[in-house]
C-alpha cells in the first residue's frame, strides 16, 4: 500500500497558475503510474492527468490539456501538476492516486490521497 499527500492548493483569480505536489511513501513509487483527479461541488470525480512509471508517458483531459502539465520526480516519490491559465471552472478537491497502468478511469487507481481545494475566483 502507498501512502499519498497532496498539497499546494489555494485561493487564487482567474488567468493565475499554481502547482500542486503529491508525495508518496510506503512502496516503490518508480512501478506506479500515477493521476491526478477532482471533483467539484455537486459533481462526481473527474479524470485531470496521469503520467506512466518513467515519466515519458502522459495524458491529459480534454479540459485542461494544453494549461495543465503533470510530471514526476521518482527520486523524491513526488507527483506534481502545474496548473497555468486557471479558470473558475476548475474549482475543485485535487486527488492524486496511483495505479499499475496509464489509465484515465477511477476504477484503475488506488490508495488515494486525502486532497487539496484549488478554488478559482472570476
């Protein structure tokens, strides 16, 4: 089992960037995939980003490919997500988890961490 910590969430306006971090600990980090998800008020759980074992791999969804870019540190068992151009619209709890493949479903991933609020004010 993997534990997972997020962090780097905030308050921030519109147009504004920030970076969320998720730490691991507990297993090998290097064999997980990982992901990143949210889920806003009123809704469910959404996919964000994922990133293979090695880092060369990534996915992103059609939302937020092209402001967002998630990327690894194995070395350190650390998963972040900068997060460039926000908008109000990804007002949100961040979750990362792993999973033992590339996968963009929820039902692929486990050991979730506890997430960090990102709200995005117009």
């Amino acid at each position: 089992q993997v534990q997972l910590v997020e962090s780097g969430g905030g308050l921030v306006q519109t147009g504004d960037s920030l970076r969320l971090s998720c730490a691991a600990s507990g297993r090998t980090f290097s064999t997980d995939a990982m992901g990143w998800f949210r889920q806003a008020p009123g809704k469910e759980r959404e996919f964000v980003a994922a990133i293979s074992r090695s880092g060369g791999d990534t996915g992103y969804a059609a939302s937020v490919k092209g402001r967002f870019t998630i990327s690894r540190n194995n070395a350190k068992k650390t998963v972040f997500l900068q997060m460039n151009s926000l908008k109000p619209e990804d007002t949100a709890v961040y979750y990362c988890a792993r999973s033992s493949v590339l996968g963009y479903r929820e039902f692929e991933y486990g050991d979730w961490g506890q997430g960090t609020q990102v709200t995005v004010s117009s």
